[in-house]
C-alpha cells in the first residue's frame, strides 16, 4: 500500500501551498510540519541546512516505518533534497534499493567547487553520493546536514540520471567522470531489471509541457511531454518500486492546480 507525504518545505523555506494537494487528490496527504518553521525566504544558506537537517531526518524516520511496514512511501516536496530522507529511510528499514532512477532537466550534482550561483538547489545529486566538499572560511554545513539526516554514500554506478539537459560546465565535467550513467527517456527501460528494487524520483522540471503543466519552477525546453511520461509511468508499475518522490512545482503559481493535477495523475500510473 502506497502511504502518501506531503513535505511543504523548499530548502528549509516553507511553501504552504503545497497542502493544496490535499484538494485536487484521490488520496490523503499526510502533511509533515515543523510549526516553528514558518519563514518563506531564509537568506542564509547554513540556516536553510539547519533547518533542512531536522526536516529531512523527520522524513527519513517515517519513511523507514513506512518501509518495515511494508508499505510503499510515496513523497511530494519543494525540492530534490527529499531524496536523501527518503534513501536513509529505506537504508534504515534495510531496503537500499538497486537502483535510483532520478528523472531531472538538472544534474543536481554541484559541489561548492563547482557552482558558480552558490544554489543549494543545484547539489542534492552529490551529496547524495558524497560527493560534498567544504567551503572555505566557513564550518562543514553540508556535512552537518548530512550528518543529521543519516545517510550513507550510494554508489554513483546504481543511480540513472535521465533527461538532464540544463548542464553547467563544471557540472557537465563532474557527472561525465563519474559513474552514473545518463540517457533519454526511451533508452531508460533497457537499464532496468524486473528483478531490482527501484527508487523512481522525479523532478516536475524533467517535463517540457507548458500546456499540461504551466506552473514549473525551472522549465527548460527539448524535454519529454507528459504524455511520455506517462507512458514511462506505465512501464515502471510493472517493475519493484520501494519508493517514489517528486520535486514540485510553483505552488503560488499553480492557482487553478493545474500542474498539481497534471503531477498526481502521473502518479496514479504507479498505482
């Protein structure tokens, strides 16, 4: 049985909007608050980290109940950074899956070595495979946060990395030397077993359907339609997913809750 979080937080910012989900859905949400978080724009980066540090680690303990329940934990959150919670979680219930499916027009995968605009937003890829290095001057905020959370290393040669196709050089550089393997959408199915454990994260800037889902954070064009992502969809129903999460949209945008529907639709085809 698929248990339904709601994570209304992006990078330790709080984005209620998101709990509109509950409106349009088929299935209750359970929202994951933290009462005392109530700012929506937090400058700082190492507070955004703080703060992400005890978002994610609550995540991280209900998703592993989820998971020695023996149920299926399927997460909405504002950002990617919901990965790491949901990989510790099924690490801790001892279900580290094979294999991470990650569906993102972004890499995701910059360190403070790399990244020229100093986003967050552009690392949970990474860190994720601990790849995290330390900013000069400034304590380990990143390996704090990491810390926190409780997870371990996964190995780059287990996760594919689909439709990344928004690339900063340093970024392009970093993921082409390592061991993740990135392809297309329609290459995706033959990287697969039937006889692995999937984790299927997608961000809802993967798609490029401004008709379907006018109401992306970052969209970037030459991507799948939703109609091809559902049809993905469809296929991996038939594979062992331990696991789903999605990187939302523009909530304070997203007014009619037309991408919200266009995004739980497509998770329907999971069901």
């Amino acid at each position: 049985m698929n248990k339904h979080l709601l994570i209304p937080f992006l990078t330790g910012q709080r984005r209620d909007g998101l709990g509109r989900v509950n409106d349009v859905s088929a299935h209750p949400w359970e929202i994951m608050n933290i009462p005392e978080f109530k700012e929506t724009a937090i400058a700082d980066a190492n507070e955004k980290l703080r703060r992400m540090g005890q978002i994610y680690a609550n995540l991280a303990t209900r998703v592993q109940q989820i998971t020695e329940d023996g149920d299926r934990a399927v997460c909405i959150a504002g950002d990617c950074f919901s990965t790491l919670a949901v990989v510790t979680g099924l690490q801790k219930a001892g279900r580290q899956p094979d294999r991470i499916l990650w569906l993102d027009a972004h890499g995701d995968f910059h360190t403070w070595e790399t990244t020229l605009t100093k986003y967050l937003g552009g690392m949970p890829l990474a860190m994720l495979v601990g790849r995290r290095d330390r900013r000069r001057n400034e304590r380990n905020a990143i390996g704090t946060f990491l810390k926190e959370v409780g997870i371990k290393p996964y190995p780059e040669e287990q996760i594919i990395l689909s439709d990344a196709r928004d690339l900063d050089s340093g970024e392009k550089e970093s993921l082409e030397s390592s061991k993740i393997l990135t392809c297309n959408i329609d290459q995706i199915s033959k990287h697969l077993s039937p006889h692995e454990n999937i984790y299927l994260h997608f961000d809802t800037d993967v798609i490029d359907d401004r008709t379907k889902l006018p109401a992306l954070k970052y969209h970037v064009r030459q991507g799948p339609s939703h109609a091809q992502m559902s049809a993905l969809f469809s296929v991996l129903r038939q594979f062992k997913l331990v696991a789903v999460s999605v990187s939302a949209w523009h909530e304070e945008e997203d007014l009619d809750n037309k991408t919200a529907i266009a995004c739980l639709n497509l998770l329907e085809e999971l069901e």
